[in-house]
C-alpha cells in the first residue's frame, strides 16, 4: 500500500484532490480511496479476499429489500472529512445512485452496510479509519471481515452508531455464524469462508 500525501485540512481543496484521484493513470486493479485527505492506493485483493467478498455478496442477495442495490466498486464520499471509500461491498438504495448528479461516488452517509474484507496492506485501515469514519457517516451497519485478526480470522458485525462511534453487535471465529439484523435478517455461516 502507498499514500500521496494531500492536503493536510481536509475538505479545503476537495474538488482538486478528487479531480486528480479521476484523473491520474493508477496502476490496473489498484485500489484508490482518499481517506482523511490523503490519496492511498493498494494492490489488487488475492483470490481469498475476492472469494470471501463473493460469499457474502451472495448470501445478501438473498435478503435485499427490492429497492436497495449490493455493489463491488461503488465510490463513497464524504467531502468534508477528505474521504472517498471504494469498500469491498456496500448496500445502498437505487433511488440515491439514480439521484446522482456527475462525479461516481455516492454520498457515505446513503450506505445502509458496508463489508470490508482484510488485506495485509489495510488490515488496519479497515479496522480503525474505516470503522470510526462509517461510524462518523452514521452507516447503520458495518461487517468487518478481518481475515488477518491478532487471534485468528474473526468476523465483527458493527452497529448502532452514536457520537462517530460503533457498538459491537457480534464478533465471531471463521467457523462460526453471525447474525445480521434488520432490514436483512441473515445469517451469515462463516464456515464456508477460505482461511489461508
């Protein structure tokens, strides 16, 4: 993983800084998020990742309200904190990218869950960064699929977001299930899911 670094306020030269994020030639499959006003771009994902994000993406499919959509590389934007996200999945209602008006990414604070699925290289990003900002954003639902965990693959299903800070509303073992509530109502059996 790199960082060029950006403007050190950030929400000042928002426009600027994503403008080169569009516009600068990112080496193929990376992935470039600006977080906390700093451009960082990671390696493609491994086969585990991708099949880990798969198995999820499959299980949600099953339970999405109608009207909401699961997406791969949807962009997620909160200008005045210098963030743009592109996580693993994200559920978020047709009618806000139906709404959309130029530019990819839609507003962070429309994602009703957002997935992360661990890599080496942003392992803590996903874990502190990410949680406190989808917190912060007020996203109602964060799955953190933490592949690289100090104890072992774990899986923590965050919630109940209040003053930027999440609740842990369940954190299992690979092997064991975790319930996801409403609107999706799943349970989701981590014992399908790859361990290195």
């Amino acid at each position: 993983m790199s960082a060029l670094p950006a403007d050190p306020a950030p929400g000042q030269h928002w426009d600027e800084l994503v403008r080169f994020w569009e516009e600068s030639d990112w080496p193929e499959g990376s992935r470039v998020e600006i977080i906390d006003g700093v451009i960082v771009v990671t390696p493609p994902p491994a086969a585990p990742h991708n099949r880990l994000a798969e198995l999820v993406q499959r299980s949600l499919y099953r339970v999405l309200p109608k009207d909401w959509g699961l997406y791969q590389t949807q962009g997620l934007a909160h200008p005045q904190y210098g963030r743009l996200y592109i996580p693993d999945l994200v559920v978020i209602p047709y009618a806000v990218l139906d709404g959309l008006e130029g530019g990819n990414a839609a507003p962070l604070t429309a994602a009703e869950l957002v997935v992360e699925v661990t890599s080496p290289s942003n392992a803590s990003y996903d874990r502190i960064n990410k949680a406190a900002a989808y917190a912060q954003a007020g996203v109602p639902l964060y799955l953190l699929v933490d592949r690289f965990g100090p104890g072992g693959p774990t899986v923590t299903l965050y919630g109940e977001p209040k003053d930027s800070v999440y609740r842990e509303l369940e954190k299992v073992k690979f092997g064991e299930d975790v319930h996801l509530p409403a609107p999706f109502e799943l349970t989701l059996d981590t014992g399908v899911f790859p361990v290195d």
